[in-house]
C-alpha cells in the first residue's frame, strides 16, 4: 500500500489560504484504510507485547447483551472505554482490553418466548426446561457480528475474539466460587419476605432492578368500610350495629388477603356520624382526626351548610384488640393457623395521617410492612394469588382474574370495587396517577408478594463497603456521595434468586433432612457425584443428585437460578477463571484500575462489583470511574426504533467518520454524567472545526514541504522553544505546551471534557491565527525564516497527532504517518505506541507571550466587528485605529504585535492612548481615494487567487495573468504591479482580448470595468 496515493489529487483542491473552503477530507476512505492498517499490522497486538515501562494498566469492561445492534449509549461507552487505554498506553502501560457478552436471564429469555410464542412460565416447563435453555443458548450471540463492525468503525480497540462469555462453563464455575465464598462468611440466607415479583415472569426482582422500572400510571385507590362488631367498647364509645372503621388502599385487589387493620397508637381518632340516603353512606365511621376535612369531602350531606360532629375521640391504643368482619369472607371452613388473631386491629408505628385515614389494612402476603406486622403478632398468612398474578379458587368470583392484567391494570380492581359497592362497604373510590414499579424487561406491572429466597447479607458488610467506597475516584466528583454514596448507605439484603431456567444457577444441594451442601467448583460437585461434568447450566446440574453425609439420602439443587447481576458482579474473577487460573494476574491487578458505563449503573454493575468486592475481598473493586450520561433524541425523548427519532449510528460514521463522533461526545457533558440530546449537527460541526480544519492545516503543510528539507529538527517542545525566534512560532509552541498540560491534567483526572475541547480551540489558533499569518513565510525568500515556519507547523503538527490520538485515532495515525514519512509500511511504529508528550512550566517571558498574543486578538476582534457593523470589507485597507486601555499601550508590543494587528485588521497605523476604564478601539473609517486603490488591490489578488482554485492550480503552478480595461484600474495595476504578481504566483501581467478565456472574473470599481482571466505560464 503506498499512503499518499491520492497526493496529487488532494493537492489540485488545496486553496492558498488554510481557512478557506474544505481541503477534500474523506473520512470514510481515510478511516478505512487506517482501520485496514491497523489490522495488518496488529498494532493493537504490538501495544500489548512491547515493552510496557509501568506495567499493567488493568481495565474493566462490562459486558453488553449481544441481542440487538449497537446504540449510541453504547457506543458513548465504548468511546470511553477507547480513549482511557489508549491515553494509558501512550504512557507507558500496557492495557489489555478484553471484550465480554452477557448471555444470562430474561433479555435472552424473552427472545425465545416471543419466538415459541410462550405466554406463561408454566408453557416453559411443560416443553421442557432442556429445550428451552438450549434455544436461549443459540440466541445470546445472534448480533455478534453487528457488533464487531460497529466497534471496529468506531476505532475501539479491543479483544472481541478472546472475549469471555458468562455462559462459559469456566466463567460460570468463578461464579460459584464467589457464592461459596460469600457463603464460608456466613453472608448468605433464605428467607420468606414480602418482595415484588414480576407475575409474567414469574420470579422475584431485586432492590436495584425493581428501581430501574417505574412507570407514572393511573390507578384506583378505594376508602373501604370494615364492620366493626357490635357491643365492643373503643374508649367511651360503644360501638352499635352500623359502626365502621374507614381503611384506604392503593390496591383494591389485596383486599382479599386482609387479616388485621392497623392504627397508630398515639394518633387521636374521631367516631362521625354520616348520613345520606341517597347515596347509601350511613353509619357511624372512624379515621383519624387529621384526615377529617379530607374524608368529608367525600361525603354528601342533605344539609350542606351542616358540619360533621365528631360523637367520640379516641386515642389509637384505646382501638387495639377491636374485631371486625372480614371483607370477604371465604375463611369460614378453611384451615387458618392463628384464625383468632384474625380481623382485629393492632398497633403500628408505620401508620401515618399524611395520606389515607390513618387506618391501614394489613395482608401480610402482599407488602413488607404488613409481612413485619403477621410475624410479629402470629396474624393468619392468606394468599390468595399465586406467582403468575391469578387469584386462586379460593376467592370463588374472583378465582382466574390477574390482579394486574397489563393490557388493563385496572381490571380487577373494577370489579373488587364493585363488589364492595354490592355489599354496602364502599366509601369511596377515585382514580389517581402515581409512579408504579413494572418489570424492567417486559414491562409487566409487579406486585408485591411474600415469598422465599435467597440472599446477601449486604446489610452486614455495609460499614465496611462504606469504608471502601471512600477510596473510589469518581468523574464527576458528585456521584460519590450522591447517587451511587446515597444508594450504597441505603443498601438492603440483595435478593439473588431468581425462579427463572437461563442463568448461573445457585449451587446448593438440600437433603430433605436439612443438610445443606454449597459447592465451589465444578471438581467438588464430581467428586461429590461421581459424574463427569461439561455444563452447570439449570438443565443440567438439576438431575445430578449427591448422597447426604447425614442420612444418606439424596440431596437435591435447589431449584432456584442466580440473579443476573450475580454474573456481572462476579466479572472480576470470572473473566479469568479465577482462583482456578490466572491467580498471580488477579491479584496483581486488583482492585482494577478503571471502569467506565453508563448512570443507570450507580445502582447495578458498579454496586454489585463494590459489594461483593466487600464480602469477599476485604477492598473496593475498582479505582476510578467515569459515569456517562443518557442519550436521548434531539427532542429531549427516549430514543425509539419505532419511531425512528434518531440517525443510524453507523451511517453517521459513514458520512462524517468516526473521529467526528468521537470528539462530539467526548467534549458534551454525556461524558460527565448528564444527558445528551444527540445531535447530527453537531458530530458535523465536530468534522468541520477540528477534524477537516487539522486536515487542511496538514495538506497546506505537506504543499509546501513537499519539495523542502526541514534543517535542524527539534527533538522536543523545549528545544522548539529555543529554536524559535519568530513570534508566532513561540506563541503557537507556547500554546501547544499550554494545550498538552491542560489535557493531560483533564486525562488523569478522568475529566473527557476538560481533556478534550482545548483540543478544537488550539486547532482554531493554529489554523486561523498562526498559519494565516505565517502563511507569506511559507513562501518567502527567507529560506531561514520559511524553514522556521515549516519546522514549527511540522513539529506541532507531529505533537498534536498524539494529543488528539487518543480522542481521534484515525487521523491521527494518518497525520502522523504521513509526517513521518512511514506512508503505512510494514512497520511497528504507530502514532498510539508513542510516548504521550510531555509540558514544562512557562517561564515569565513565556506567559507575557501568551498574554500579549491574547491582547492583540482581542484587539483584532474588536476591530473586525467594528469593520463589520460599518458595512467595510477587511480587504479595503483603512488608515488608522486608536487603541484607549488603562493596561495596554505602546510599551507593551514590539513591532512584531503591532505589524500582526494591522496586517490582521488591514490598518496603516495604530494610536495608543492611556485611559482608564475597559478596552476600546476606535476606528477610522474614513476612505480617501489612495485607501480605496489599495482595497482594489486587495481585491484583484483574492479574484485572482480565486480563479486559480477554480482552474485546479495547486500552489507549484506558475500562471500569466491577463486583463483587458480602460481607465483608472489600468493605473492601479502598474503602480503595484510587483505585489500583485507576488501574491498571485502570476509571471506575466500581459493587456489583450481575453474572451476566449475559460476562468476570468469582472471586477467593478466606481464607473470603470477590469476584466481579468489567467492561464498556465508556459
């Protein structure tokens, strides 16, 4: 492959001004055969075996679900995960980065339901768990492919064909080791507690998953009336024949289950006496004192002018041990342990009259609270729903109905409320909007429901993770204490058992005399067994049966499989088989150096790695981490397939490149934790300003270098510095050192943005301020002074390549390929295996330079918008500004600042005057006649030098220029005649017919008509 194949067409599209139109960067073409490079010289292969001076620089990378194409959240991730080991690898580290799949739990799992058209777990165990794991099997890895061209165009590296894969049996065999470990610290439990469950799925959830499902939806809530027994006395009332306690619920369809009420023992209560016949509210009704404004709004009375009277107040204890009637009274011939516990009201510290009516009713099979309150006073346990969500025969009218069907979550509750109104015990009922918990894969309403599992004790290890989590950098620095801090100090017992069929499963074996065997290894449960084991998978492992060391009997697995997260948190060891290989490597490189995903993950992979780094390892599980935003459409809403609200992420590489991508995100504040709304426009600003702008700087360079030999090379910035004694030469290496400390402290600081947008400023300097400037250099006479200026643009370039490596690694290695005369050889050098440049800190004369560069900048910017609302063209030479500063004066520039500024502003002369106040310029506006010739010289040269764009004359080409006039204009041509052939690269300025010319251009000026045209000098 010979790299600049395409030179000479480039240099056809090269204009003489940099800051000019687009000098034909193809960035598919480029980025392809960069990418093409790489590949065929392993370079990435090359980083890992050289020789790393600082050793292993480790990483983690969470491992995604090969089920669908890559997403931009992805893809922001990936981007990170490319940017840090590059960096590090550039100083001296070497970074391994190996790829992982997630291939466990109900993603895969519903892909093969949707496939074998499975409504309900039941249909799945009647086929056959066997049958259905092994289709989950053949679709974990169905986008593979999708995903590897994506990574690839992106420009990550990484070790996609040496990945780990969670179903593996090596990896699935750490997993274990881990739960054993965790159950050698006694820190892991079964329990029966009330949790939410996805009724579709049919398995319980945990904290962090229930967390990341809720959903703002529309309910009814409903005032219940439960009849109090006659006769009791409830402090001096005694209750008669039509006395009610009022209980509110947010979900009518427990009612069913309801044992007990619940009141607080020191809210005062109020017994009031209701009566409308004409909606049927009569009675005598209890609630609490403070909830009796709010109640008689849903009361009509006959007199409306009429308040409430309260007959009795009562305090809370004085209601304890009160009985009342069930609800639903289904319970007379049923066996009920405790059934005289049943239906009365207790005591409770959870009760509050913020909402409802200070009376809570209590099933104890459908909430924690209640849960707490059955076991702590014996209450009966009715549970009347199994895991799928179906009332069972029990309920009689309600048996079959789904509490919370999800094409009409309201349904059952309709016809629970209904029923109440049939039997005279509805107070109430309204609709409400509230946020509501669903399943955060299929999207089923969850429901709260007691049942058994296992768990982690992270309650007994939280000081301790606590402790931990202060050795963690964070970037940003808030969700430390915030959202991950506040989420690790709430922390409960992690549910890790799941009643679904693909996943790790946990390796217990029960007798049915209660010994407990935990197996660490897949040697353990072969010995155990006896039989030779090649899968741990549920469908496996669930026929092996081992003998009992107690009773002799046969002990069996317990059903259950692990929580997902289980596998991801375990990813540390499992990746490398750990402790049963690669010991030596873990522990050398743990905790990891580096880790980097998404916000949503505070609450999922970095607290599972955290906590079972805790338990098991007595240490944090990683050093430092980036928390990258969500991206959303350009509108602010959800990216949607459906909706088509956002370009493919592979045709915008395609179309602007990848280095364009990169850079758009990395300097947005989605790498700072906050959400992006993704923008086309602006990955195309990100091509157009920095990666097409470093492009055109480098073409104007390769132009002008291309028959030149730079003399006396630098070998550092330092030494640049030295050799420099042109202006704009030391301030552009003053701010290449500026430009290399900012980034480098934003990079070890974890800080992409700080890192990266000084990068598109210096290319703005370079290329619209120093090379603008310097461009007369180029083509001097001075051969010292242009080899200056080739020295020092080819030295910066070579600099800036490594500094942008790591943000835009295509051009970069393109660039500096190119510089180095390397042109994609079979070579091992590479832009990413250099050594990350290093900054020093200025000297005073250094910092004046870049103090006074800014001063004359603002000067000129101040001057060109005062051209600007004057309606005058920077090419029409003016006579004079007056620069008025309490700071700034003709003692603070030499000749090189004050020529920079009226060459910049196209001034004869600048005034300096002292005043106090801010910074002002004047500017003369004035245009007398010899002015306005020499801004008609300015426009003759640019119509020139436009028209040898348009021609296709690259800057080597020599040209004759041809006029045809009469009048003043012909005057203005002799009299500068030697400037306009200079600047126009024209031998011959030749008067005739040139109508038959191709490029020629009118140019008015007051009542006189130039007509100029150029052809190839012969």
């Amino acid at each position: 492959m010979v790299f600049m194949s395409r030179t000479e067409d480039i240099e056809k599209k090269i204009p003489d001004s940099p800051d000019e139109k687009s000098l034909g960067y193809s960035a598919f073409d480029i980025e392809k055969e960069v990418s093409f490079f790489w590949e065929k010289e392993k370079i990435f292969n090359q980083s890992l075996e050289r020789f790393s001076p600082k050793g292993d620089y480790s990483f983690y990378d969470g491992p995604p679900f090969a089920t669908g194409t890559p997403h931009y959240g992805h893809i922001v991730a990936s981007t990170i995960k490319d940017v840090i080991p590059r960096y590090k690898t550039m100083n001296g580290y070497r970074v391994e980065r190996k790829w992982g799949w997630d291939c466990h739990g109900l993603p895969i799992e519903n892909i093969a339901e949707k496939e074998l058209g499975i409504k309900r777990k039941k249909d799945i165990e009647k086929m056959g768990v066997a049958v259905f794991n092994e289709l989950c099997r053949s679709k974990v890895l169905s986008y593979v492919e999708s995903w590897k061209s994506v990574i690839k165009k992106l420009g990550r590296w990484v070790d996609m064909e040496n990945c780990y894969n969670t179903m593996d049996l090596n990896y699935m065999e750490s997993v274990w080791w881990v739960f054993k470990e965790l159950w050698k610290k006694e820190l892991i439990y079964e329990s029966y507690r009330s949790m939410h469950i996805c009724p579709r799925c049919e398995t319980t959830l945990s904290q962090t998953e229930v967390s990341e499902g809720y959903k703002d939806v529309k309910d009814l809530s409903v005032i219940a009336k439960f009849k109090i027994d006659p006769n009791q006395k409830i402090g001096n009332f005694v209750a008669d024949n039509d006395t009610y306690a009022l209980a509110w619920t947010t979900t009518p369809w427990t009612l069913i289950g309801n044992v007990a009420l619940a009141v607080n023992e020191n809210i005062e209560y109020v017994v009031v006496n209701m009566d409308d016949q004409s909606t049927s509210t009569h009675g005598k009704f209890i609630f609490a004192k403070d909830r009796l404004v709010e109640i008689e709004k849903n009361f009509e009375k006959k007199n409306q002018n009429e308040p409430i009277k309260a007959l009795a107040v009562v305090i809370g204890k004085e209601m304890i041990g009160i009985k009342y009637q069930p609800v639903f009274n289904y319970y007379d011939n049923a066996e009920l342990k405790n059934r005289e516990k049943a239906w009365k009201i207790y005591g409770a510290d959870f009760v509050t009259v913020e909402s409802g009516t200070g009376i809570v009713h209590i099933a104890p099979a459908f909430g924690e609270d209640d849960m707490s309150l059955g076991k702590k006073y014996g209450l009966p346990f009715i549970q009347h729903v199994g895991m799928d969500g179906t009332i069972k025969e029990v309920a009689k009218e309600f048996a079959g109905m789904n509490v919370k069907p999800i094409d009409d979550t309201q349904k059952t509750d309709v016809e629970i409320i209904k029923y109440l109104s049939r039997v005279g015990l509805l107070y109430h009922k309204e609709k409400f909007e509230h946020s509501y918990p669903h399943c955060w894969r299929c999207e089923t309403p969850l429901i709260n429901y007691a049942t058994s599992s296992w768990f982690v004790s992270v309650e007994k290890v939280k000081k301790e993770a606590l402790q931990y989590a202060e050795n963690i950098n964070w970037f940003p620095a808030h969700i430390k204490e915030g959202r991950f801090g506040k989420w690790l100090a709430e922390a409960r017992d992690w549910s890790i058992s799941r009643q679904r069929f693909w996943a790790s499963v946990i390796p217990i074996w029960k007798c049915k005399c209660g010994e407990i065997v935990v197996f660490g290894s897949v040697l353990e449960l072969e010995n155990a067994s006896g039989k030779k084991i090649t899968d741990i998978h549920k469908h496996i492992v669930d026929e092996i049966t081992v003998p009992c060391a107690k009773c002799n009997e046969e002990m069996h697995r317990v059903p259950d499989v692990l929580d997902t997260w289980f596998d991801s948190g375990s990813m540390p060891y499992a990746q490398l088989h750990y402790p049963f290989e690669n010991t030596e490597r873990f522990e050398n490189n743990f905790p990891t150096e580096f880790i980097g995903e998404g916000i949503d993950q505070t609450r999922c992979w970095f607290y599972y790695l955290h906590v079972i780094a805790t338990a098991i390892k007595n240490t944090n599980a990683f050093k430092n981490v980036i928390v990258n935003g969500i991206v959303l459409a350009e509108d602010g809403k959800k990216m949607s397939k459906k909706l088509k609200n956002y370009p493919d992420p592979s045709l915008v590489m395609d179309k602007y490149g990848a280095d364009a991508l990169r850079l758009y995100l990395v300097s947005s504040p989605i790498v700072a934790g906050e959400n992006l709304n993704f923008s086309e426009e602006g990955v195309k600003n990100a091509s157009r300003k920095i990666v097409q702008t470093f492009w055109n700087v480098f073409q104007f360079f390769e132009l002008f270098n291309k028959n030149t030999k730079i003399v006396d090379f630098p070998s550092d910035l330092k030494l640049a510095l030295e050799k420099s004694s042109n202006l704009l030469d030391k301030w552009i290496l003053i701010k290449l050192n500026k430009l290399i400390a900012e980034t480098t402290q934003g990079m070890e600081g974890y800080n992409l943005p700080m890192a990266s947008r000084p990068i598109a400023e210096f290319i703005n300097d370079l290329s619209t301020w120093y090379l603008r400037r310097s461009r007369d250099r180029f083509k001097s006479d001075d051969e010292n002074d242009k080899n200056d200026a080739l020295r020092t643009t080819f030295f910066v370039l070579n600099q800036l390549s490594k500094i942008m490596a790591p943000f835009a690694p295509f051009i970069s290695e393109f660039v500096w390929q190119s510089l180095n005369g390397k042109e994609f050889t079979a070579s091992s050098a590479s832009v990413h295996l250099e050594a990350w440049p290093e900054s020093f800190v200025l000297n005073n004369d250094e910092i004046d330079i870049l103090n006074k560069m800014d001063s004359s900048k603002k000067i000129v910017e101040i001057c060109l918008a005062a051209r600007s609302s004057s309606g005058i063209k920077v090419r029409q030479v003016l006579n004079k500004i007056t620069i008025k500063s309490p700071t700034i004066s003709l003692l603070n520039f030499n000749d090189d600042y004050i020529n920079l500024i009226k060459e910049e502003v196209n001034i004869k002369n600048i005034e300096f005057i002292k005043q106090d106040g801010d910074l002002v310029v004047d500017l003369d506006t004035v245009i007398t006649p010899e002015l306005e010739l020499e801004g008609l010289v300015r426009e003759i040269i640019r119509a020139v030098n436009s028209l040898r764009k348009d021609a296709g004359f690259s800057i080597n080409d020599s040209i004759d220029l041809c006029y045809s006039n009469r009048g003043k204009i012909l005057d203005t041509i002799n009299n500068f005649r030697g400037d306009i052939l200079k600047k126009t690269l024209s031998v011959n300025l030749i008067e005739k017919d040139i109508s038959d010319l191709k490029f020629k251009k009118e140019i008015l000026f007051n009542d006189d008509k130039l007509i100029i045209g150029i052809t190839a000098h012969l």
